[in-house]
C-alpha cells in the first residue's frame, strides 16, 4: 500500500502563460534547482544549440516554440515535483486544457511588460472552471514594465481574482535592486555575492541598520507601496487560496535566476497535496485509499523516433503503482500488466518501478489507450470525469504525395490523430481524409512530423474555416442533406458530423430540418 507520507509530498502543477513570458525559462530554473540540470539554458540560445530541455519535438528547437506539454519530475528538500510545461501557443490549447485536468494547482508567470494577456485568461479561466490554486510569477523585472500595484489591479480587474503580494520589486528595469519579501520578511538583493544577497528586516519591517539601500528612491517608493498594501490591500486568506479565488503574487525574473528559489520554497509550503477526483457518476476518489487508479490525458507518438514508440500519459489519482502489475481499463473491461512504464525529464526517460498518487508516469502503448480513459488496479470498474475535447475550425483536405505510400499515410494519421491535436474526418463515398483543428499552426506541425517521422510527403488543400456540428438523433439524419454548404462526414468514431460553411448556413439547415438536434464540443 501507498504510504500517506509518499502521497503527501507530492507537488503537481502545470506552468501557464501567454507565449514569450517566460515560462519554459522557469521550468529550466525549477530543475535546475531539483537538480535534473547542470544549468538551465533558455530556449533563446538556439544559435549556440543549447535548447531548452523541456523543448524535445525537433520543430520546436527550430521555432523556439512548446507545442507539446512537457512531464518533468524532480525531488526538491522533502517533496517530490511533478511539473506538466504545457504549450504557451494558443493553437495548442486543447492539449493544455486537458493538461490542466492532471495537475493539483497551477502557476501563471506574466510579463511585467505586457501584464495580462489572451492566452492567460483562456487558461485562467480552466483553473477558475476546475477552482485549482492558482500562484503568480510577475517576470522580466530586470526589464522595464507597469506599475507593480497596476499589475496587482490587473489581476483583479481582468481576471477577477483577489491577489496578495508574497514580495514586492524594488525598482526595475536598469534600477532593479531586489525584492522585499514580505513572507519571510528580509530583503533580497539583485545581482550580489551570494553572502550579501539576504538583508533581514526589523519587527516594522524595516532594513536594520543604515545599509546605503535605504537613501535610494526605489527602496523608499517600495515602502510607501507595501505600506500602502498593509492598510488597503487584501489579507492572506489560505481558505481562499486553496479555493482559487485569491492568488499569491511573486515578482522575480527567470532570465536571471532571481526570486525563483524564493518563489518554489513559499510554494511548496502553500501548495495542495494530490486532490481527491471526481468519478462520471459524481463520487469523489480518495488519493489515499488503498486500490490504484489513474486516468490518461495524453498520448504523444515517437517520442523516441528510433523505435517508433507510443506513450500514454496517466495521471495517477489513488494507491500505489508498481511495474508489472496488472490493472483494467474501464472502457473496455480488457486487463493489462504494466510492465513497460516510465518517468520523465522532458526526453530523458527512466524505466519507474513504482509512484503513487499524484505523479505522472508513461505507459507503453500498443494503440489500446484513448485520451480520457481510465484505469484501475481492483475490481471495481468506474471511470474519471470526461476530459474536454475542442470543435475544430480549421479543415484541410489532405492527401499522400507518393500513392505507393498510403499505407505509412494512414498509420501516420491514425498516431497523431489519437494524440488529440488535430481530428479525423472522412467524406461518406470518396472517404476523402479531412483534418480539423483549432489553429492553423497543429496543420503545419502535423505535415513536418509527417514527412520527418513517417517519411510520407503531404499535401494539404484549405477547405477554409467550417463550423462543425455534431448530430443527437443521428437516424433522423439524410445523406441527401449533404451539400456545398453543408458537408456531411463521418468522425473518427464513425458518429456522423455536419460541416457548415457559416452560421447562415447552419440556421437555415436549423429552420428546414427542425428534428435534427445538433450539438458542438467545446
């Protein structure tokens, strides 16, 4: 049996962020600190060839880009971190949306600069939907940017989450000195000998002695801030924390290494254990309790292209794992013994003999594995809520150059499709494929992996933007009611889906066809 003390010292959490704040630096720092790396490059040093180490697919050192969520796993003092590096690119959201679904508790780094961005808030509001623990880094302080307490009103504002500051900046940009933490009650001091970097605090919080800091403007303005914080600004209320609707703010910079280690030990004090889920039949499954189970969000095809493998991501959400044991998969009732799994630091991997709740491990995979499925170590068979699954809005007809191909053409669809990024679709006589995405950036990564791991060259014909519609009362359904306008295909689970050229085009198939009931995903 899983002992609690392993349970309880797991730390699971993903990164989130508008791309370019910062996040895949981060992630380098936090392992860099585990020690998983002798040093933490940044994905920016691409002309020296030393690529960020959460960064494996090869398009992604070519675009200094995540477009696949990363598993890092590191020990740091008495816990053990699970770090899921999700894609910054907007284009990749349903493989971040289902990433948020594996973790306990998030982090969400914004650049001082640019405050609050797009794909913040669309992430943001996953963890809002999910009430996980959300903890903020306010990055790039070495770089010129808002007003801290704009930034902390922003939080509010935008995102409508209360905020508490856990340090505050002293200066930016070129006049960047340190922080004040406010937490541990000391100050930090920017770019000094390691002896000289802590300067403690008094009971009024003030720096002891006549240090040559306190004549400066940027340390008086920092006081006048915090004292201004202390009357006006929130309480830190831990209740709400763990609810979601208050988040610690940090401020440091990752480029730089400062203010991270600060940040990772305040986190982990604050930080949920693995949470109980939620079963499809609404019961809550306790991490401790006795029988193993876990649930699979992600399934990622050659990840070592030299042997073609196939690895399906499970979060584990109660017992003990140990390799070669046998466990069921609830959707189909089949057993397996797990004797192929593994543990990640990015594409550095290790055979795992045993983890428990809250770690993320790899399984070998033969094309048993669906994204969402479930898999227990009793008897007892349930399955863990559904993950979301995103309506496409893109769609390319797409075919193999070379005929003589075809077989390596479909084999390499059916992988990436069931990787979730993009969708499958076929026309009803022709069986012409179809592909669907969120975002124009899934079609040009699946035509590289294509050619560069299936060796099959494609081409790729825009059908433009459709919107599609799935059909509740599918015999009421007509293939005659397949037209230019209103395309009827089949999904990859043969269920049938309308693809309509534009909303005028749908509500007018609505008012002719008035017992057809459509639905979309997401």
């Amino acid at each position: 049996m899983a002992t609690q003390e392993q349970i309880l010292s797991r730390r699971t959490f993903a990164i989130i962020s508008h791309p370019d704040a910062g996040k895949t630096t981060m992630t380098e720092n936090l392992l860099f600190f585990g020690g998983a790396i002798r040093d933490a490059g940044t994905v920016k040093a691409r002309k020296t060839g030393k690529f960020a180490t959460s960064d494996w697919m090869e398009i992604e050192k070519q675009r200094g880009i995540s477009v696949t969520s990363s598993v890092m796993q590191f020990d740091y003092d008495k816990f053990r971190i699970n770090i899921l590096d999700t894609p910054g690119h907007q284009d990749f959201s349903e493989d971040t949306y289902r990433t948020l679904m594996a973790v306990d508790s998030a982090v969400m780094i914004v650049d001082v600069a640019k405050g609050i961005e797009a794909q913040t808030i669309k992430l943001f509001k996953v963890c809002r939907l999910r009430g996980i623990p959300i903890f903020t880094f306010i990055n790039k302080l070495d770089r010129q940017g808002k007003e801290p307490l704009e930034l902390m009103e922003e939080l509010e504002e935008v995102l409508g989450i209360e905020s508490y500051a856990m340090n505050w900046p002293i200066g930016m940009g070129k006049e960047f000195v340190g922080i004040y933490d406010r937490y541990n009650n000391r100050i930090e001091q920017f770019r000094t000998e390691e002896n000289e970097r802590i300067l403690p605090l008094d009971e009024n919080g003030e720096l002891l002695g006549d240090h040559v800091m306190k004549q400066t403007s940027y340390y008086k303005q920092a006081i006048e801030d915090i004292n201004l914080l202390n009357e006006a600004g929130n309480d830190l209320d831990l209740e709400k924390v763990e609810n979601g609707k208050m988040t610690p703010v940090f401020f440091g910079s990752a480029l730089t290494n400062f203010g991270v280690r600060t940040f990772l030990e305040t986190y982990l004090e604050f930080a949920p254990t693995p949470q109980p889920r939620k079963t499809d039949a609404d019961e809550l499954i306790d991490p401790v309790s006795e029988e193993f189970s876990g649930f699979i969000f992600k399934i990622q095809a050659n990840m070592n292209p030299a042997h073609r493998d196939r690895i399906a991501f499970v979060r584990i959400v109660s017992g003990k794992f140990e390799r070669g044991m046998t466990v069921t998969l609830s959707r189909t009732g089949k057993t397996f013994k797990l004797s192929q799994s593994t543990q990640f630091l990015a594409d550095d991997r290790e055979t795992v003999e045993m983890a428990v709740a809250g770690d993320i491990i790899g399984l070998h995979d033969t094309g048993n594995y669906q994204i969402g499925d479930t898999i227990v170590g009793g008897k007892r068979l349930f399955n863990y809520e559904k993950l979301p699954q995103f309506t496409p809005e893109l769609f390319v007809r797409v075919t193999a150059k070379n005929v003589m191909k075809s077989k390596h053409f479909y084999k390499g669809i059916m992988q990436l499709v069931q990787e979730g990024a993009i969708q499958y679709y076929k026309t009803l006589h022709t069986e012409d494929v179809i592909l669907g995405a969120v975002g124009q950036l899934q079609f040009e990564v699946f035509e590289y992996r294509m050619k560069n791991e299936y060796n099959v060259e494609v081409r790729m014909e825009s059908i433009g933007n459709k919107i599609a519609r799935w059909i509740q009362n599918e015999s009421n359904v007509l293939e005659t009611m397949s037209n230019p306008r209103s395309m009827l295909v089949r999904d990859r689970y043969d269920r049938y889906v309308f693809l309509f050229e534009n909303d005028f085009a749908m509500r007018w198939f609505q008012d002719k066809n008035v017992d057809i009931e459509l639905y979309s995903l997401l």
